[in-house]
C-alpha cells in the first residue's frame, strides 16, 4: 500500500510541474523549464524509495551494463549492410513499378481503351 501511495507522490509531483509551467506562462522560459525538471527530479526521487521503482532502476541499469556487452559492427560492416538495404529497395520499387505497370496494360486492353 505505501508504494502505490509513493507512486501516486511521484504522480503527483509530475503533474504539479507541468502545471507550474502553465502557471509560470508569462515567466521566463528557464523557470518554466525548471519547473517541469523540478517536478520530475523529485517524482524520480519518490518512485525510486518504492518497491516498483527499486525494480525499474535495477532494469534499467542491468540494461545499460546489457548494452554495454553488445559486439556493435564496424563502420564498415554498417556502410556495406546498409548498401545492400538501398540497392534492394531500388530494385524491389523496380519490379513493383514493373509488375504495376504491366497489370495496368492488361487491364487496359482488357477494357478496350488499348494505349
């Protein structure tokens, strides 16, 4: 029960910072920015005492430590699969121009309306 009264907190916080900045509508766009960051950094510190919260910044930070492990390719494995991507997509839009115009000449002979 507490943590849904934390996360609700947090809720709550979120929200009284984006009201701030339509409150603060004829201030300064700092404030208004820093109202909205304020509301936000003090819901994260509420949600991160719950239980749920615990959970999430443990994902979260497992998911970076995860990423971190991941062989990413070189730049020129990325130039190479992303050549390949193009040229198949030219010449898929190719046959599908091809097989569009096509079926719409024997569509139109078909009809009579012969071209």
């Amino acid at each position: 029960m507490a943590d849904k009264i934390k996360l609700l907190v947090a809720f709550l916080l979120v929200v009284a910072g984006v009201a701030g900045f339509y409150y603060l509508h004829d201030s300064a766009a700092v404030l208004k920015l820093a109202s909205v960051l304020a509301g936000l950094v003090l819901a994260t510190g509420v949600a991160w005492t719950s239980e749920p919260g615990k959970r999430f910044f443990a994902f979260a930070k497992d998911s970076v430590a995860e990423a971190k492990r991941v062989v990413w390719p070189t730049r020129k494995e990325t130039l190479q699969t992303t050549g390949v991507v193009i040229l198949f997509t030219i010449i898929m839009a190719l046959f599908l121009w091809a097989v569009d115009a096509s079926l719409m000449m024997v569509v139109n002979k078909l009809m009579g309306r012969g071209e």
